[in-house]
C-alpha cells in the first residue's frame, strides 16, 4: 500500500470526507454494500451527475436512479426556468 493511502487510512473517522469514512471491507462486505459505495462513491466524484456515473460504471441512467431512490438518497432538482413560477 503506497504512503499516502495509509495516511487516509490512519485519519479519524470524522476528518475523512465521503467515500474514505464510508470505507467498505473486502472479504467482509456484502455485493449490496460493494455495489451502493462504487454508485455512491463514482456519483460523488462525477459532481453528482448520474449521466457521468453512469458511463463511468457502464451502466444505464436509470439503474442509478433506480439504486439511489433504494438507497433512500433524496436528490435536490436543478430548478430551470419552466419549473419557475410566472412572474407578475
């Protein structure tokens, strides 16, 4: 293991950001949990964008939406015009 990711390892749980403080096991971890850090994980690193995550992944849109709504994450909407009130 290279100096660096023992550095982030050694951190505390609460001085780790994202994916390092959710840090999975491997044996020890279940292909659910597996599968919900690399979405979560790949979704952070992508800015959130499920289109990036999901080419990154090879996997469709839809898959990462169907995962996160699984996953309970409640994902904020970009608002655009037309989902704007008309102004008066």
């Amino acid at each position: 293991m290279a100096p660096e990711a023992r550095k982030k390892m050694d951190l505390p749980p609460e001085a780790r950001t994202g994916a390092e403080r959710e840090a999975i096991r491997i044996p020890g971890s279940t292909l659910a949990e597996v599968e919900r850090h690399v979405i979560l994980s790949t979704l952070e690193a992508c800015g959130g964008k499920t289109t990036a995550a999901a080419q990154m992944l090879d996997i469709s849109v839809r898959k990462i939406q169907y995962k996160l709504h699984e996953y309970g994450v409640v994902r904020q909407r970009a608002t655009t015009q037309s989902d704007e009130p008309p102004k008066a």
